[in-house]
C-alpha cells in the first residue's frame, strides 16, 4: 500500500497588512479577473470585432459586480437560504466563504446583457469572446479552495497515489477533488474555448462559443461531482445526485441549445471596421 499524503498546512492568509488580511480566496478572484479581461483585450480585436478594446476594459467593472453579486446570492439562494434569511446580515460577511459558480454566472450573464445593451454590441458575439477568458478565473478559483483546504473530495482508496488526509475532513483518505475541478473546469476547458476561438468560422457564429463553455462547464463539473464531497449541510439529493449536477442540467441544455442557433444563424460579420479604437 501507498503512503497516503497529508494535506499541507496552507495559510489561507497570503499576507497581513495591519488590521487587513490578503486571503489566497479573495487574490484568485482579483487575478482571475485582472486576467480575463486582459485576455479579453486581445479577443475583442479578432475578425470579426465584436467591441473596441476601451470598451473590455470598462468591461471589468462590470463583470467584478456580476461575478460577486451573483456569486454571493447564488450560494444564499441555492445552498442555504433559510440560514441566511433567518440572519440576513451574514449575507454580507462574504469573508467567511459562500460563493456559487453557477450564481456568478447568472451574474456575469445579467451584467453582459446591461453592458452590450448600453454600447449596442451583439450580446452573443461579445459572451463568446468572454466566455473563452472564463476558466482562467475558474482554475484559480479552485486552487485556492485546495490552498484553503475546503470542498474536499469523497473517500478515495488508499492506494490512489495521491489520496490526501485534509485536516478537518477525518483520518480518511480523500480525493483532491479541487485540484480535478482546477485541471478540467480550468486548464483544460480553457485549452478547448482557446483552440476553438482560433477559427475564425467559428467566431462568425454568435453564440457558439458560448454554447461550447456552458456545455463543456457542466460535462467537467458533473465528472467531478462524482469525486467531490456534497455539502455537509445538504448532503445527496433523491437519486444520489448533487445540487451542483442538478445546476449543470439546465446549463448543459442551454449550451446544446446555442450552439445549434449559433450553426444555423447568418455569419456575423461584427462592427465596421472604422470603429474607433482608442485602447493601447
């Protein structure tokens, strides 16, 4: 038999300054975003062009407020909300953890529509080129969940090379299951959205990319759902599914769904080119 790994003993804390602490959980987000909007940047500025690039970075506002809003609400709504009605002022105590991708996303989606409503951009064609930057901020995010030794994996044989003993998940060695969500929700679907995006038959159809993300999303994050232990809190749902599967249906629906609008819509041709572009 194997020598099973311990879990090490990270910090969640990166560094104090004063009264204030910098947390692994709070730096994941800020990168993440810093990064997607970045990448965003240089995606914007394919053929066809779907938006000038000053308009991406105003675009970061926007996406931190949907990503946070909706994040925070979706885990009140999704995961605990009788809690959190019962005390609603610890909705507000978002240093205490409680993030929902899936919340996140409804966020990040409602803030698309605003944003291409106010410049008039083609909602579809600009998710597209958003959606590609996503799964940096994804891996990060569930980096930090290992470094913060939470959202643990399900009993794994201990023979499994790298099943890990996590302090306060018992003596019983676990799946790393955040690191399985950073590998494939993160790296790997970013390495599909990234190849795709390179063609440019594909960035001619709004909303394929898109499509591509939310399906590809629920494909990675059902898979692992299989290794990740539930909530304590609300444990298997009838059927020995978890809440975070029965969130991916709707999305794996909607991803087929736009993908195939996307196939049969006219190509997309995107802004004229006498857009002014005034991002360096």
């Amino acid at each position: 038999m194997l020598p099973v790994l311990i879990f090490p003993q990270f910090d969640p804390v990166l560094v104090h300054l004063g009264p204030l602490a910098i947390r692994w959980y709070a730096l994941a987000y800020i990168v993440g975003i810093v990064l997607g909007v970045a990448l965003l940047r240089r995606l914007v500025r394919l053929v066809p062009r779907v938006a000038t690039v000053e308009q991406a970075d105003d675009f970061l506002g926007w996406v931190t407020l949907g990503v946070l809003l909706g994040g925070r609400l979706g885990y009140v709504l999704f995961y605990q909300p009788e809690v959190y009605l019962a005390h609603p002022l610890s909705i507000l105590e978002v240093w205490k953890g409680g993030m929902s991708f899936h919340g996140g996303a409804l966020g990040v989606i409602i803030a698309m529509a605003l944003f291409t409503r106010r410049y008039k951009l083609n909602f579809l064609a600009f998710a597209d080129r958003v959606t590609v930057a996503v799964p940096v901020g994804l891996a990060l995010g569930r980096i930090a969940n290992f470094i913060n030794g939470e959202l643990w994996g399900r009993e794994a044989p201990a023979t499994l090379p790298w099943a890990m003993i996590f302090p306060n998940a018992g003596p019983i060695p676990r799946h790393p299951s955040e690191l399985y969500e950073a590998l494939t929700e993160g790296l790997l679907l970013f390495i599909i959205m990234f190849v795709a995006s390179r063609r440019q038959s594909v960035r001619e159809q709004p909303g394929f990319l898109a499509g591509l993300f939310l399906a590809g999303y629920s494909c990675a994050r059902t898979f692992c759902e299989f290794f990740r232990e539930p909530d304590a809190f609300l444990g298997f749902l009838p059927g020995g599914v978890t809440m975070g599967q029965v969130l991916c249906m709707p999305m794996l629906l909607a991803g087929v769904a736009l993908m195939v609008h996307a196939s049969r819509s006219p190509v997309y041709t995107g802004l004229p080119a006498t857009t002014p572009d005034t991002g360096a």
